[in-house]
C-alpha cells in the first residue's frame, strides 16, 4: 500500500471511529474509486464516504464533527452530484480531499424495502462499494443491488431531438453574446453549457455504435477511454483561452464535432435529423463569427 493510500486508511479508521460513537450516524459506505475494482484509486483520488443519519443538520451545520475524523484545512457544503442532497467536502492534511454525502436514514429504508434502486443507486452499487458499518443491517445486499443495475437506454426521439435543437439554439446564443462582448458569459456557454450537451451527445453515440452495454461510466468519467476516437482527438481544439479569436474558433470546433457526432447517432438509432434547423442557426452564428449580422 502506498504512502496516500494508508494515510487515507487512517482517515478512514478515524471516521468509523467516531461513527461508532455517534447515534445519528447508522450507516456509512466508502463509494467511488477507493471502492472500485475497474479503475481503482491512484495518487489522485478522493475519498467518497456516504453517511445515512436520521438527522442531516448536525453536519451540515456545523463542520465541528470534522474534528473526530482529522484536522480540516478547509470545508464547504454543496449538493451532492445528483441534486437530492448535500454533502459537505473537506480538505484534511496530507491534502486528503473528501466527500461526506449525507443520506436521510429514511430514504434508504424506502429503497431498501422496495428492492428496486434507481439508476445512479445502483450503478453506484456495480462499480463497488465497501461498508464501513451498518448499526441497524438496514442495508440491502449490495450484490442485489449491483445485480440490479442495467445500461441506460437509448434516448428516446424527443430526447434526441431536445439535445439536438438545444445545442443549436445555443450556439448562436453564444455567437450574439461574444459579438456583444460578453467574452465571459459567451465563454461560459461554449466551453460549459455546450459542452454539456456534447457529452451526452457522445453517450449516446457511443453506445448506439458500440453497443447498448458499451460503458459510458457518469458525468464524463473516463470519456478518452469511451467516447468517439475521433471527437477525443478535436477535444483539446474544442476549449477557448479568454480571447474573443480563440472562442470563436473554439464554438466552431465544437460545432463541428457535434454534428458529425450527432448526424450519426441520429443514423444509428432510426430518427430524423433536424437538419435545417441546425443549419440555419450554425450559419447565423458563423455569418456573426465573420463580422457579418443577423
């Protein structure tokens, strides 16, 4: 075991320490890469501990309970990835980063005793995950869980064509933004909002041109292993320095890895493209590019 590895087992054995000690806490899991077999933690990763608590304002509003873990450089409260609920992030010495998600106890028992997890619940479950401890064996079997998880499916036509007229919508969005002079907010969209789209755009891609189990992981992970080679390869052209030239270039390059990636899609999977949609925004958007107007 490595020098950041055994320091986070540490932290980890701190933590189950005080849970013990701690009612309010009745069961925590360690999820994410120090959990995985496939893709397992290196040098760079964090630490993803899920705490179910029958009261989550203790620790979210106050950071004092950190103190029976480590010593917390710093610590901030943000909603968890999927929106549902908070969790609070630290950063402890050794520059060991963490993620506390805070789970309602009685969430979990609604899961537990309807035996069907969602989709993020049981992807999380497949990838592994490794209990700490479980005061009330109120957790489910995580081999059932695992076992529950299936590939996304593929989007439907009105989910298809939503991303499709929202990416170029927003490309001329972004065009009339930038001509205003709003680099920021015009960066922003091209190199965020855009962006968005995009990779979801490459999940399903992939999948339709790999196969409905071709692993496209959550929220862009790994994306140079799975996505389109080809998209891989005019990513880094993709992405503006805050210069008004470079975002211009930057939304084209990324218009043009859109289209080419969405029009096959679009192929595979049987549904119509809305071409001149597409079209007349693209060419809105580069008439601006050039200087030219609406």
């Amino acid at each position: 075991m490595d020098k950041i590895a055994q320091l986070y087992e540490t932290l980890i054995q701190n933590f189950v320490r005080y849970a013990q000690g701690d009612d309010n806490i009745r069961l925590a899991l360690v999820l994410g890469s120090r959990a995985r077999t496939d893709h397992p933690a290196d040098a760079w990763s964090d630490l993803d501990v899920l705490m179910v608590v029958r009261d989550m304002r203790p620790y979210v509003e106050s950071a004092a309970w950190l103190d029976g873990v480590g010593h917390a450089w710093l610590t901030f409260i943000e909603p968890s990835a999927d929106g549902r609920s908070l969790e609070r992030r630290a950063l402890f010495d050794g520059g060991l980063d963490v993620d506390f998600a805070l789970f309602p106890s009685e969430a979990l028992l609604s899961i537990a005793k309807s035996g069907h997890p969602d989709a993020g619940i049981a992807d999380i479950f497949h990838r592994g995950v490794r209990v700490l401890l479980d005061k009330d064996h109120a957790l489910p079997d995580p081999a059932a869980f695992a076992s529950a998880w299936r590939p996304p499916h593929p989007p439907t036509q009105a989910e298809f064509l939503n991303n499709v007229n929202d990416f170029w919508y927003h490309t001329l969005w972004t065009a009339k933004h930038v001509r205003r002079g709003e680099l920021w907010w015009g960066k922003s969209c091209c190199d965020g909002y855009l962006k968005g789209l995009l990779q979801q755009m490459l999940e399903w891609q992939a999948r339709a041109a790999q196969g409905a189990d071709h692993d496209t992981w959550l929220r862009g992970r790994f994306l140079e292993e799975w996505a389109d080679p080809e998209a891989v390869r005019q990513l880094p052209g993709a992405f503006a320095h805050y210069d008004e030239a470079d975002v211009w270039r930057a939304l084209a390059t990324t218009m043009d890895i859109y289209r080419r990636v969405s029009q096959d899609a679009a192929q595979r999977l049987g549904y119509p493209y809305p071409t001149a949609g597409a079209d007349y925004a693209a060419g809105l958007a580069s008439r601006l590019a050039q200087g030219g107007e609406l």
